[in-house]
C-alpha cells in the first residue's frame, strides 16, 4: 500500500485502534463520539498535531472549541 501510495498518489483511509497500523500512517485524524479531536501528520517518527479540541470537558459550548497547536 505504502508503494501505491508513492507511485500513485492513491489515499488509503483505515479505522483502527491498532497501534501498529497508526504507526505506519503518515497522517491521522482521531475522533471522539463522531466529532474530529486531532488532526496529526508524522515527521520521522514523531506525531505533531496541527489542531486538537480544547480539553475542557464541562464546555458546552458549540462554538469552535477547536485550537491549533502547531
């Protein structure tokens, strides 16, 4: 897959809790109850996050309660 990916330019999305298989993604979006939480691209073989939502559960509030990290 990784070498279609290159050839290609073909995208392949997986749902996964597996460790292994985020690890050898280049990208990621993690969601929580159907909403995105984390928006993660990998250099080398650490993840940085582009965006998180912000960690305060009690917030109500349905304003973006997004926040970039990056």
């Amino acid at each position: 897959m990784r070498r279609i990916n290159r050839q290609t330019g073909t995208t392949f999305v997986f749902s996964t809790h597996d460790k292994r298989v985020i690890d050898m993604a280049d990208r990621r979006i993690d969601l929580e109850d159907g909403e995105i939480i984390r928006l993660g691209f990998r250099r080398g073989k650490e993840w940085f996050y582009a965006m998180e939502r912000a960690s305060d559960p009690d917030a109500d509030s349905e304003d973006s309660d997004l926040q970039s990290t990056g």
